[in-house]
C-alpha cells in the first residue's frame, strides 16, 4: 500500500470519529474564565482525539495521558504501582512543585520521618471509579491532572510547593475497561435522554466489578485482590492526611453527595477531630458545587462505618477520607426524572469537588497537619484506658491459614509481636512459634482494635455495608483478648512466609497422606486428581506408622495416595513439590493399629470433578464471583461459567457440579425441571442463600407449593406489645429505614455447630464454627435426618456483629447446611455465604468439601 494512500484512510477515519464528538465542552470550558495555562502542555482532547465527555475514556487511553503528562511537565511524575488481573497497569500520578517532584524520594522521607505539623509537607490522594461503572470520577481525573500541570494559576503554583498531590486516575481499570467498551458501542451522533435505552442497562456483570466480579471498595482490609495489594502498599507508604474517593449513586436524581455522612453511622472509634474536619473540608464543596447550580445533600443515607471502604479506611488508619457520590448517567446522556444530565456534567461535578478538596485543605492545612500528630496523643489515652491491652491468637495447626492473616497485618503495617514461652487465657493454650500478639496502639488503633473486637451494640441498626470484620473469627483461628502484656516479645517479629524444607520422606513408602484441615490441601487434592493419581478419602480416623518411624493418628478426612511402581511415586513427588505448604506424611505399611487399613472401603476413592457456575440474569454478581474466585484460585479447579440461558440447550452430562450463587432465579421457569432432571442422573447440585430457598421450592419440595402457597396466603399480621389478636399492626410512616434494619442481617458472625462425622464438615477440628451470614430466610430441615451436618446455634446464636433478636429467631437450630438426596445425585444447600469476599478462610472448606467429598457421602436412612 502506498504511503500517501494510508495517510488518506488514516485522514477519513479521524474525520469518522470527529463527526461523533461535537457535544462536549472543550477542556479549558470545563475551568473557570480567565483561568490560565501553559499552551504547550498537552490537553486531554489534544491526546484522546475527542472531548473528555464524548467518549468514555478506556484505561489505556488514560494511562497514555498522564505517561505523556508526565513527560511535558515538570510538576508531574507517574509510577506504576503494580497491575490488575487483566494486566492493566495501577498508577499513581504525582503533581507537586518542579523541585518536590525532582527530589520525590526526599519529600517522601520527610514526610515519614515528621514529629510534628511544622516538619510535615501535606499529601493529598485523589482516588476515583474504584467500581468501573462509575466512570465519572476517571474520565475527570484526567481533567484535574491538567489543572495542576498545566495552570499558571499563582495560588496553584503556591499550593503545590507545599503538597504532593496523588492521583489514582482508576482504582478498577478492568471494570471500566468493561463499561467504556459497552456504553461506547451504543452511542449515537444524535443524543438520546431516553432511559430505556439500551445504553443504561449493561450486560451481567456490569462493570461495577473486578475481573473476578468483586466489588474492589469492600477489599481495602483484606487485600485478597492484586489492585487492593498494591493500593493499600502505596497508601501506608505515603499515609497521605486526606483521601478523597469519587464515586456515582443511582436514584434517578440529578443530584450530589459529599460527606460527612449519617450521623448515627460513623464507626465509635473514629476519632471526633476527624469529623470536625470533614464538616470543615464540605462547606468548600457546597460552594464548589453552588456555584455550578448543582443540587447536592449530606449526612444523609452513606454512613461512615465499615472500615473496609475507600473513604473510611483512612478514618480508623489515622487519617480522613471523604467520600464524593455523583448521580449516575451511565452512559452518556440521560433523563434524571425531567432533567436532560449529560456524563459531561457529572465529570464537571467531580473536577469541581476535586478542586474544593484541595482549596478547602490548603484553608485548613495547618490544622490537618495537626490532626495526625494530635490523633497519637488521643489514641495513646484511648489504649489506656481500654482494659484490652492485645489480642492473641495462634495458628490452629494450620500455618498457611494463620499466614493469610499475618501477610494482612504485614501489609497494613501493623506491628505483630512474638510470644515468650506460652499464654495462657482460660483453656486456650498458646505457645511460641505457633502464636503471635497484635497491640492496638499508635495511628491506626481503631483500624487494628476493630479487626479483633467483637461488638454486638450499635447507635443506629441500618448499615450500608457489613456490621463486623474480625479476622481471627473469619479465619476460624483460636484467639483471646489481654489485659496484661506479659511473655510477648520486646520487639515486633518477622512474619514473612519462611519455604521451610519438608521433612524428608523415603524414595518409596507404602503410601502418602496429608490432612484436609490444611489451607492449601484443596489445591493438592486437585492437581493429584487432575495427574489422575487416584486420591482417596479416609472417611474415618485411623493411624498408620511413617517412615520417620513415629505413629500418627490422622483424622477423618485424610487424603491417601498410594502409588503402585516407580513412575508412580515419582509423578507424586512433582505434584507435592508444587505443594510446599502442605506437610504430607509417608506411611511405612498398609496396616493401621486404629481404624481401616488402606484397602478398606472406609477408603474412598475420589473421581475427578468438572463444575460449572451459573450465571446471567438474576444471579448477584459478586457472590457468584466469589465462587468463582473459590474454585478457580483457592481451589485450582477449571471453572466453567454457564449461562443460565443456555442451560436448556446444552449437555450437561459431563459436569459434576451445577454451583448456583446466591440471587432472585424466579425468571428461570424452565430450569428446574432441567436441574431436576440432572441431579437424577448423578448430579451434584449446590446453592446458597436465596438460591437454596429457590431449589427448596421448586425442585426439592416442589410438590408442595400449592400448599404452601394457601398456607402463606392465610398467615396474618402478628399483633406487637402486647396488643389484642385482631388489632391491625399500624407504624410510623418515617420509622420505616429502621423497621428494615431491624429485620436484616447486614452481615454479622454466628456460631453454627457441626457433626464433625459428616464428609461435608471433614476438616475442623471443633465442632462451633463461625459463619457469615447476611441471609434472610432460613432453610427446612432435610427429610434424613443425617443430612443436616452444620446448624446455626441454638443459644449464644450472635457472636459479634448486628442482628435483632428476632432475626435471629428464625434461624436459631436450623441447617446452615442441609444435603438432600434425588435419584442418584444429590443437593448441597447452603444458608450462607462460606466464601464471603474470599477472606472468610474458615468456612471456604466447607464449600471444597461439597465440591470434592459430596461423591463420598453414603446412603443414609432413618427408621421406617
């Protein structure tokens, strides 16, 4: 092709895009009048080729801008801080005086090393569209890296020789990725407000999501995803004094909201100066937004409680976060209930928060300056005055799962302490090596104290998000509080991951075994399975000699290989080199002192499994997402994600598993007889939560829903203080928020109680096991009555958490799990969420078991 022939076709296409492009402001519209700018550093549209509002800007586009930002100007470095499942780079833009950016590693220091206010230098992190369907906060970040850049503005050259400014352009590339390619795609040249439009309404997941469909402003504790690891790793290395954190809202309104929010909802370890100064930050937004002619509302709906959370992690870490919320075009023009809004506008409503943010904290900058320093001497009397000193807890015999949480505490830096000799508090033994000690002290007390305490008393009863987080119980690790400081290290230790060398084992044993309760032993299960070595499942406890000489007894739930020539014990030692966490044993003979040799029957053998999930309409994406993540990255097992229109139409014979995550499937009228028909044949079905009340009523119990129905049509109203059998229940009109916070459980921890014999249970040493549960119904019991192996406690039912007494009446002594026969398969229902958001270790077994051990689990039988 001749080179004046491409240059031609480059030329029309250009003129393609540019025809489409002819709505939003140009760039320096978006700014007051008069405001001045370098002419040579690049604009936005000058880069993208479009407007900033005419396209949803995608992540690459984004980081090309401010890379190339960051090469024109002075004021500008960009470090990429690491990358999101999907490979999409996570920068941080840093915007400060010609002499801060070029000497960034000292400014740094300073800042770290500060004693007080005076020695300190302000850092302000601007954090936007951690969910990617909020797409607003994003395509304006690139507005307000220009502003600083480029402004000849006296005030903004003044204020960032005093500040570093740090973007984080998006907290989420992946989800925005998602929704910029889909609300791109049904743009038109003419604009359309219309809601229906197709535009408004994205495709299951949506792109509110990770790459694995969770909501990556719920991760900011637990770290569980790589966009979370590296967030939090560059936040505690810069602790920056403010964080503002860009988000959209839905309600149909053109409206806004800024923080401080709900009153009754701010956590009671936040500390009071943090909300005087979050008052005093939003009187500048109010006047930003004012003077935009912009409806806005505060202390209102958003609470400020959940520690896990972009705008409230930095309140229990020691610094303050503001949380922005602006309605939703989702997509590019919409009818907000009679007003025509543009995305333009809500990207312009976020420039100008951006901006009063940053005027209000150079208003304020002294007492924010102030506020870390003052905030130690407050939490030093807070420490004080608490009669819990410290938390202990141990590794349970379970190193890897205690690893999980050591790396959380790493990396939050908080300081973990070793123990001297043992503890002893009550009948709980902890002993050195296998214990460690968390202080609640220094600037991140609230965040360390809320992580370990259990609370069960709440000012208000209505939570945006969940009510408890404690580590230790989700995961399922003995732990006490101290109110003396005694046998605990002088000086905080080393819990880095140590590859410590596995004890050797003979070139040729009898047989291999290894422990379910072990965190990893799902992975190795799977990849012997996967090696078609044969594993095999001890449904009884037994002992068995090792080549190390010394007897064992091994537990219910051990897994057995047992290689029969050379080659054999050769593929396993592979398969167990990949495995380093798992300790595995070598048995020295086939013959048990206690329990079944390894020929008995007892020893079942464990066919390979193939799962699919469901998915599609209906189904809640970030339940379903955390099945996902389960299976595929606790797990190692090959997922297939099924959508729920194509059940009908494809063979589902060659799936093991059908996982249904929790959701409203009313719309799938074609699916039970499907299913039905499925589990019949051999199938393993297993649903949780509304799904499982869903398989109650059309597939287990379907033939009575007539019933049922009439039954439910006749219950009546309950009568309430005490009131007269046929008085009518009347409330107040304004006391309905309450009235539904009282009737959910925003997800706290109960106690369920296990059948330790039962394969779906294998791998707990106790039999109280805390769960999380945010359900609302509870499930019948199963007709055999040995099919019901965890039950939610029948007292002392709410270990920490909110939860009224009548929520928790309804599910007191009733199945958390409950397995159900059908011609040759069978049904695994869950009343819970055992994988919530991937950090509640202590009962993701529970969901491996049902998927490896259901095919073990014998007929049972009650007495005719």
């Amino acid at each position: 092709m001749k080179f004046g022939h491409l240059i031609k076709i480059i030329m029309v296409y250009a003129l393609s895009c540019f025809a489409l492009t002819a709505h939003a402001q140009p760039t320096l519209k978006y700014f007051p009048k008069g405001a001045a700018f370098e002419a040579k550093m690049p604009t936005p549209e000058s880069y993208l080729g479009y407007e900033i509002g005419d396209w949803h800007i995608s992540p690459d586009a984004l980081t090309g801008y401010m890379r190339r930002l960051a090469d024109e100007s002075a004021r500008v470095s960009i470090e990429t801080i690491g990358y999101s499942h999907e490979r999409h780079a996570l920068t941080h833009v840093y915007i400060s005086s010609p002499e801060n950016i070029a000497n960034l590693e000292g400014v740094l220091a300073k800042h770290q090393n500060a004693k007080s206010a005076a020695e300190d230098i302000l850092v302000i992190n601007l954090a936007y569209s951690v969910h990617g369907n909020e797409a607003s906060g994003a395509n304006a970040s690139a507005l307000v890296a220009y502003y600083l850049a480029a402004s000849n503005d006296a005030w903004v050259k003044e204020y960032l020789s005093k500040t570093v400014v740090i973007i984080e352009p998006m907290q989420n590339p992946d989800g925005l990725g998602r929704f910029a390619s889909f609300v791109n795609q049904h743009k038109g040249d003419s604009e359309n407000f219309d809601r229906p439009h197709r535009e408004h309404y994205e495709n299951w997941p949506s792109g509110r999501t990770n790459h694995y469909w969770f909501d990556l402003n719920r991760d900011w504790i637990v770290t569980v995803h790589p966009e979370s690891k590296a967030r939090i790793k560059a936040y505690q290395k810069w602790r920056p004094q403010i964080l503002g954190d860009y988000h959209e809202m839905g309600g149909g309104t053109s409206s806004y909201f800024f923080q401080p929010g709900h009153p009754k909802r701010t956590h009671p370890l936040t500390s009071k100066d943090n909300q005087r100064l979050t008052f005093a930050l939003a009187e500048f937004h109010a006047k930003a937004l004012d003077a935009r002619s912009q409806p806005y509302f505060t202390q209102e709906r958003y609470d400020d409680f959940y520690y896990g959370k972009a705008s409230t992690y930095p309140d229990g870490a020691g610094t303050i976060g503001i949380l922005f919320e602006q309605s939703s075009v989702r997509g590019h023009t919409r009818d907000m209930n009679g007003v025509e809004m543009r995305f333009q506008d809500a990207v312009a409503n976020h420039l100008a928060t951006s901006i009063s943010l940053l005027k209000g904290s150079d208003a304020h900058r002294n007492d924010i300056l102030n506020h870390r320093f003052n905030l130690l001497v407050e939490n030093a009397k807070k420490a004080k005055a608490n009669p819990v000193k410290a938390y202990v807890f141990s590794d349970d015999g379970d190193r890897a799962r205690a690893q999980e949480l050591l790396d959380i505490l790493s990396l939050h830096k908080i300081p973990v302490y070793g123990i001297v000799g043992k503890i002893n508090v009550g009948k709980k033994t902890y002993t050195q090596n296998h214990a460690w000690v968390v202080k609640p002290q220094g600037a991140q007390y609230g965040l360390i104290r809320s992580l370990f305490e259990t609370r069960t008393t709440f000012e208000d009863n209505v939570f945006y998000d969940i009510s408890t987080w404690n580590l230790p119980l989700a995961f399922n690790l003995p732990y006490s509080p101290l109110r003396q400081l005694n046998n605990i290290s002088a000086d905080p230790v080393d819990t880095a991951y140590k590859n410590e060398p596995v004890a050797s084992i003979v070139s040729a044993p009898m047989a291999y075994v290894f422990e379910w309760k072990q965190h990893r032993a799902p992975h190795l299960l799977q990849a012997l399975m996967a090696d078609d070595l044969q594993p095999r499942l001890s449904v009884l406890p037994f002992s068995a000699s090792t080549t190390d000489g010394k007897p064992h007894a091994f537990k219910a739930g051990a897994i057995i290989v047992q290689p029969s020539d050379a080659a054999g014990h050769e593929k396993i030692r592979q398969v167990f080199a990949k495995h380093p966490r798992v300790k595995t044993h070598g048995l020295s003979s086939g013959l048990s002192p206690y329990g079944p040799d390894l020929g008995s029957r007892n020893m079942k053998v464990l066919q390979p499994i193939k799962p699919a999930l469901l998915i599609g309409k209906g189904v809640r994406p970030t339940e379903a997402g955390e099945i996902r993540y389960a299976v595929d990255m606790a797990f190692g097992v090959p997922l297939t994600l099924l959508d729920l229109d194509r059940l009908g139409s494809t063979d589902l014979s060659s799936y093991t598993h059908l996982l249904l995550a929790d959701g409203d499937y009313k719309s799938w009228k074609k699916s039970p007889k499907v299913l039905k028909e499925w589990v019949r044949s051999g199938g393993v079905l297993i649903a949780q939560k509304r799904a499982a009340i869903w398989v109650e009523k059309t597939i287990i119990f379907a033939k009575d829903k007539k019933d049922k129905t009439e039954k439910s049509a006749k219950k009546k109203s309950k009568p309430e203080d005490g009131a007269k059998e046929d008085t009518p229940v009347r409330r107040a009109y304004q006391d309905y928020e309450q009235d539904v916070g009282k009737r959910t459980i925003a997800g706290a921890a109960l106690w369920a109680v296990a059948d330790l014999t039962h394969p779906l249970v294998f791998g707990y040493d106790r039999a109280d096991i805390p769960v999380f549960y945010n359900a609302k119904k509870a499930l019948s019991e199963p007709p055999i009555s040995y099919d019901t192996p965890l039950v939610f406690a029948k007292e002392n039912l709410l270990i920490t958490g909110y939860a009224s007494e009548n929520s928790l009446k309804k599910i007191r002594n009733t199945p958390a799990i409950a397995l159900h026969r059908l011609g040759k398969g069978k049904i695994v229902l869950l009343n819970h969420n055992a994988n919530f958001r991937a950090f509640w270790l202590g009962t993701q077994r529970l969901y491996a078991n049902a998927l490896f051990f259901t095919q073990a689990i014998e007929t049972r039988k009650d007495e005719d």
